[in-house]
C-alpha cells in the first residue's frame, strides 16, 4: 500500500476533478508513483461516436500530461478509458484492476451541486474502499506537504489501519500526528487511557475534547491547529460521517481501509 507505486485520479475533465492534481503530482514526486489517469463514458446518457470520445479525451490528456512534465517531468502518466454507467463501481473496479495504491479525487462542498464524479461516485468509492482514498474539497487551500495529520480515535476503536498510514506518511514528511477524541464527561478517563496506549514512531500530540458533535469538532480543531489532512478509518467511521467530514474539514481527508 504505502509506498505509493500506482495514484489513481478519477477525472470527467472538468475544473473540479482537475483540481486534485497538484495534490497528486506533489505525492507522486516523492513517491516515484505513476498517476493513472480514470475516465468514464457514461455512453448510456452521452451516445456518441466512439472517435468524438477518442478525440476529446486525448486533448484533455495532453494538457493533463504538459502540466504533470511542467510540475515534474519524470512522472509518467497513463490514461484508462472505460464505459460505465455507475461510475463509482468503475472507480473501485479499476483500482483492483490496476493495482492501485491510492485514490486521489475531488469532492465539493455542501453547497455546489453534486457532479457525476464529485457527489454520488465519491459517497460509494469511501463507503469500503479497496484502497486508500485521499478526498481533497473543491476549494480548500492547498497543502505542501503532509506534516501535520490528524487522527480522530473514539472509545470504541477497532482499527488501527488510519493511525499506522498517518504516522508511516508524518515519519516520511519530518511531521506529527494529532489524536483526537471527542467524547462525553463519562467516557474522558476511558479515552486518556486509549490514547496513553499509543505508541508510534513520530511525535504525538493528544486532545480530548468533550462533546458530541465530531464533525464540528474537528472542523475547530483542524482550523485552530492548521492541520494539513485527517485520516479516518473507512470501518470505524459511518458513511454520513465520512461525506460530513470531507465536505467540513478545510484540509484533504486519507481513507482508511484495514
């Protein structure tokens, strides 16, 4: 998994799903990782000639390509074209298909209108991905680097998949991992001890934050501590509090599978 070696980035070409790619490239870099580059024909809703489709994915991957060779020019880019018309089972299909290592897409905040790729499609991709995926907001300022990287760990845990990728990226950017709990006043001595137990190879910080509102919570906290992305557990995390976080937090959000 991480190393990354393969980044997948769902794209219908459209300023909103290009807006990931800074992101990627950046994580590329690093890496030595190929970007893949996902389009879907919804031929079922857009009927064309297969030769119209060709033509203009082409010109879109050509200009994908000079600003990759522009940022970094020893990444290589490839594109994979499939017909589908439930995208988000395409995007999960591929990934196993080509080996993916991470998912890198855009999502839009509460009140634009939801995109093919962008509402629905991300929703199924996070609900059990079969890899990590990085949500990045339509929007949100862009980040240089994953050096400070939040970790929300309730009472209940049952995976450490999130905490493990979080602090296995900080150690490579030089950075630290946040844990953060938002509980009740009965459950504050049960969530000092859950994250006393935690042990990892870079510097921690713990925060226990009394409340029931975990979304909020952690939007105030990302903002007041300048948090560069969250990574949540894709088990742990209920799928309406995963789209609430990523369409919340101001700073990219990692998904987690085990």
């Amino acid at each position: 998994m991480y190393p990354w070696r393969r980044i997948l980035i769902p794209t219908d070409f459209s300023t909103a799903s290009e807006w990931v790619f800074a992101d990627a490239i950046r994580i590329a870099g690093l890496s030595g990782a190929e970007i893949v580059i996902l389009h879907i024909r919804n031929v079922e809703n857009f009927p064309a000639d297969p030769k119209v489709y060709e033509y203009a994915e082409q010109f879109e991957l050509d200009k994908l390509r000079d600003r990759v060779r522009r940022a970094n020019a020893a990444i290589p880019t490839r594109l994979v074209v499939k017909n589908a018309s439930d995208p988000g089972a395409q995007i999960c299909q591929t990934i196993k298909e080509e080996s993916i290592d991470l998912v890198v897409m855009s999502t839009h905040a509460r009140h634009h209108v939801a995109h093919l790729l962008l509402g629905s499609t991300t929703r199924k991709v996070i609900t059990d991905p079969p890899t990590p995926v990085l949500a990045i907001r339509y929007g949100v300022r862009k980040r240089t680097s994953m050096r400070r990287i939040v970790v929300p760990v309730h009472t209940k845990q049952k995976s450490r998949a999130a905490l493990e990728l979080a602090a296995t990226v900080a150690a490579d950017e030089h950075g630290e991992v946040h844990l953060l709990t938002v509980c009740s006043a009965n459950d504050h001595a049960r969530a000092e001890q859950l994250q006393s137990a935690v042990a990892i190879q870079v510097p921690i910080k713990n925060a226990i934050v009394l409340g029931d509102d975990i979304e909020k919570e952690l939007v105030k906290y990302s903002e007041r501590n300048d948090i560069d992305a969250v990574f949540l557990n894709a088990d742990d995390s209920p799928s309406p509090l995963k789209i609430d976080i990523i369409r919340g937090v101001p700073a990219p959000v990692m998904i987690v599978p085990v």
